[in-house]
C-alpha cells in the first residue's frame, strides 16, 4: 500500500466536482458559489489563468525570436527597426551593482514585476479572504484565500521543473539559453514558495478557531504530507539563495535532486487527485522526462563514453582540459562535463565555456582555461600537477548557449572581453574571427588577469592558433590587449627572471612581448600589446560605439564588475541611439556569457 493510506479511496485521477445540494439559505448558497469563491471550480479560476499568465510570456518572447530570425538584414538597418531594439536592449542590459553583487536588468525586474502585480492580484483581489463561519453554520472547511493560493502554487510547478533543465521546450521555442533562464526558475520558485505559505497559515489559523488543529496533524494524512512537502520546498528555496548556493555548491547539488523529489512526491500525494490537481504533475513529468531524455541521449548516445580529457596544468592558477571529439560546437557555448575519476564529483556535472573552434578536417579539439577553485577544480588540478598530461575519462553534456552562428560576422566591429579564465573564451573568438572576417572588420580583445602565468600560456595559444590555420600575415583589423593586474613590482620581476627588461611607458603599455614567450611574427600577426593596470571597459565600449552609422557586436566573460561595467556602457550606448545622439552608433549588441 505504501502512501495509498494518504489518499482518498478509491484513487481517481479527477475527483467529483458535484458540490451536491446546497440546504443553506438561497442567500447564503449564492455567496458560497461566487465566482471567485466557489471551491470545486477553484482550479480552473486559479490555476489555469496562472498557466495563461506564463504561456503569455513565452508567446510573447517566442513572437520576438522568431521576428529576429526571418526580418530581413536590410530591413534591421532602418531605424524602425533598430530604434526599438535598442529601446529592448535597454531594458535588457540596464542594471546596478549593489556592494559586490550584481542585480537583474531593469527588464527582468520589469517583467517580475508583472508577475508580482498577477500574484497579488489574484491572491489579495477577491473576498472574502476566509469563510463567515460560526459555531452553528459552515460555509466550507478550506479558507477562500488558502484554496486559491494553493492551485496557483500548483500552476506554478510545471514552469519551476522545466525551467531548471538544461534542454527544454522553453530555449527551443524562445531562443533563449537555458543559464539565462535560470533567474526565472529561482524567482518561480519563492513566488511557489510564499503561496504555499498563504495556503498552509490561514489553514492553521481556521482549525485553531476550532478547537480541532491537534486531531487533525494526528489523524490527516494530508497535513503530514503537506508539511513534508513544505519543509523540502523552504529547503530548495533557501539553499538556492547565491550566495549560499555558490558558498557550498558541491554540498547544494548533491542534495537539490534528492530534495526535489521529496518535495513532488509528498506535494503529490498531498494534492490526493482534487479536481485537476494530478494534470499539472502528469504535464510536469512528461516535459521534464522528455527534456533529461534528451540530454541523457546526447550524452551516452550522441558522444558516447569514449571521450578522455587530457590536464595540463598551464599555471599555479590555470588548468587546460584538452578533449579529442568529432563533435560541432559553435563560438563562445558552453559544455557540461562530467569527470568520471574525481570521487563524489563524479555525480555531477560541471559547466564550462569552450576556448576552440571545430577544424575543417573534423578532427576537433575541445579546449578549457579552467581557473582553480574548490570542489572539482581543485581536484583536478591537484590530479593534473603529480601527472602532468594524465588523461581522465570524461562525459560531455552540450553544447549550450553561445552566440548564434555568423552573428560576429553581422556587425562592423567587435569588442572581446575576457577577465580571469574567460580569456579562454577570446581564443575561440580570435580564431573565427581569423577564419571568416572580411578586410573590412575590425576586432578588438582584451584580456584581464591577475595570474601572472596567463601571459606565458595565452600567448602560446596564439602561437598554436598560427599552426592550425596557417595564418602567415598580420590579421586585418585583429588587436589584443593583454592587461596584468597584479602589481608593477612582481610584474619586474618576472622580467628579471626572463633576462629582459619590460620597457613600460607612462601609458602602462609593456612595449616589448618576451621572445621566449611568443614570437615576434605572432605578436605582430595579432596586434599583441601587453598593458599594466585594469583596462578602462566603459570607455573602451563607449569608443568603439562612436563613429556613426556603425553596427558593434560586444561580448563579454570575467567577473561580476566586468560584466556590469561593460553593461551599463552598454545600456549607455543604447540611451544615445534612442536619443539619435551625434557621434552614436547604429545599434550595440551584447552578450554575456556566464561560465569560464
């Protein structure tokens, strides 16, 4: 029987919606059977609405990617188009940075507050908020306000589940990547969360009026299970918090499944099939089945388990993972892999963005800076510094994300910024640049970086990008800018130790680049300047942003401030073509990619 004593007998998949006769006067019937009030109609007037509520949404952003894919190039030129973009852009790249925490676009938070206002609205707007009842006469034992918070929690759950998977029909229909999405499932998750709490208090509240609360935690299955479902829920939400998922990510991942699916097998039997109630797990389980099926047939199937990474750790700081594939990928996507010699690790999968590009034979490489921290890159490089070139087997989950195919190419300059390991991603930048730019495109990348081991290893990598393309001449319009931000004093004496001195100008630029660390001819092919000091983002932006009639496509991978600076430039730039300011260009587009 297992859980079958929780559910009402026999098990259905719908229960009776017939409310049976009312014996209460007509006055009173009416007000029972208000619309907004009337309980066995309660799931359509909640719940469903809820789903129209997040189907809107969806259509909506479904409408704008596939405008974006069929307007014609022509048409993106004219300023009825790119005005409003930018207008949208603003709203996607605008935001502030609080201590050392960035928030949400103004748009996300535009867009939230829709759903806060429909919450509210809904929650709040109808009365009364609990049944008049008394000692002699009932209208209903289930609060008004407690039975509609509790189906729009219910409508919520879908859009939760399928939101947190990496594939699902929410990226495929909108464009949108699954990492940029994940705000949504977070911010689903405590709207989830704090309308369980109004359905479960006004529940206490009312039995506590009436003298019953202990009878009913001792003898009603359904409280047990309720309170299970709401302890593993307030459990998933709070450990999702950032600062206490990043503080103990390993320890949060291992648990969030296991707590999930707690938290839908109790909520589950809790529901006990009441009118539609079973419809929204039955629809939650086919989509999230559907989307890890197949993400698990790409995994095992697609790429199979053939795959070895191969660890070189290129500094104290830097490890390079080096896979042989025959996979395709696109510039700037993110993988997931799973190392399958790291202990615990080897349950969980770890996202990291690829430094190559697929070659024309086939034979690909797919390459990862991988900056330490703890937990699995730790581990790693610890792995990879007693057995240099060890390779470890590997499962591969991906590509994700990244910048759409020929995007760069679109726009008449690009800004590349990499901050710590997300130099790597400049790489695979560089290198389609140099495969498929035309003369008349201008690039610039720079670099950040604190390790004063990137410089050795990034300019190898130049040097090997030389190789593979038989590039023999200066790249047209390509140039990188390395900036080491430690300090001058180490920074002497790493050139000291090479044997050769640094020649810094006033402008912090190393007029030199060591000939033991990357060949005149590479340097010059790519434009390689080495710079002291943090590079000015904001202005670097607003400069290439400042001839007229000109389209910039930026893209940006570091630090948190990173990203935020060259956003608000970014919002800034948007804020001057609306304003048709002179000196402006065309359009801006930006990306942002979140893993190194």
């Amino acid at each position: 029987m297992g859980m079958l004593p929780f559910l009402d007998q026999p098990v259905l998949l719908h229960s009776d919606r017939d409310p049976g006769e009312c014996t209460m006067t007509p006055e009173q019937c009416a007000y029972k059977q208000q619309y907004w009030v009337f309980w066995y109609q309660a799931d359509h007037r909640y719940a469903l609405p809820t789903v129209a509520f997040f189907l809107v949404a969806i259509i909506l952003f479904s409408i704008a990617h596939v405008t974006a894919s069929i307007t014609p190039r022509s048409t993106k030129k004219s300023p009825i188009w790119w005005r409003p973009l930018a207008f949208l852009r603003f709203l996607s790249y605008k935001s502030w940075r609080i201590g050392g925490w960035n928030s949400q676009s103004l748009g996300v938070f535009l867009l939230g507050a829709a759903g806060l206002v429909f919450f509210l609205a809904m929650t709040l707007g109808p009365h009364p908020y609990y049944w008049p009842n008394t000692k002699e006469l009932s209208y209903g034992g289930s609060p008004p306000i407690a039975t509609r918070a509790g189906f729009m929690a219910l409508a919520c759950m879908p859009f939760l589940i399928i939101l947190g998977a990496k594939t699902n029909p929410i990226t495929l229909f909108t464009g949108i990547s699954h990492e940029k999405l994940f705000i949504w499932h977070n911010w689903i998750a405590w709207a989830m969360f704090v309308l369980a709490l109004v359905h479960t208090f006004p529940f206490i509240v009312y039995h506590v009026w009436l003298g019953d609360i202990k009878e009913q935690w001792t003898s009603g299955g359904v409280w047990v299970t309720g309170v299970v479902a709401l302890i593993a829920q307030a459990w998933l939400t709070f450990m999702s918090i950032p600062w206490i998922r990043n503080r103990y990510y390993e320890f949060f991942k291992a648990t969030h499944f296991f707590m999930a699916m707690v938290f839908v097998i109790f909520f589950f039997i809790h529901c006990d099939f009441r009118m539609s109630s079973w419809d929204y797990f039955i629809a939650t389980a086919v989509l999230y089945t559907l989307s890890w099926l197949y993400a698990q047939c790409r995994t095992w199937f697609e790429h199979g388990t053939r795959h070895k990474a191969r660890l070189v750790p290129e500094s104290d700081e830097t490890l390079k993972v080096t896979i042989d594939t025959r996979m395709e990928w696109g510039p700037g996507q993110h993988i997931f892999l799973r190392f399958l010699t790291c202990g615990m690790h080897s349950l969980t999968s770890h996202p990291f963005t690829i430094c190559s590009v697929p070659q024309k034979d086939g034979k690909n490489q797919l390459v990862f800076y991988i900056k330490q921290h703890g937990g699995v890159t730790g581990r790693l490089m610890s792995m990879a510094k007693k057995n240099p070139e060890m390779q470890v087997p590997v499962l591969l989950d991906g590509p994700y994300g990244g910048i759409p195919a020929g995007r760069l190419q679109e726009f008449d300059k690009s800004l590349v910024i990499g901050g710590g390991a997300g130099a790597g991603l400049t790489l695979s930048m560089i290198e389609d640049f140099v495969r498929f730019s035309s003369s008349d495109k201008e690039m610039k990348v720079i670099v950040a970086t604190r390790d004063p081991g990137m410089r050795a290893w990034y300019l190898q990598a130049l040097e090997d990008l030389t190789t593979r393309q038989s590039q023999q001449k200066p790249v047209a319009g390509l140039s990188v800018h390395i900036h080491e931000t430690f300090s001058t004093q180490l920074t002497q004496s790493i050139a000291d130790s090479d044997g050769k001195e640094a020649d810094v100008g006033e402008s912090g630029k190393m007029q030199n680049v060591h000939s033991n660390e990357c060949s005149p001819l590479t340097s010059e092919m790519f434009g390689v300047q080495l710079l002291t000091g943090r590079p000015d983002l904001p202005n670097a932006t607003r400069q290439l942003a400042s001839q007229e009639e000109t389209s910039v496509g930026v893209i940006v991978c570091g630090p948190s401030s990173m990203t935020h600076d060259v956003g608000t430039a970014s919002s800034e730039v948007q804020s001057h073509i609306l304003a048709k300011k002179p000196g402006s260009a065309r359009e801006l587009w930006l990306h942002r990619e979140n893993f190194s």
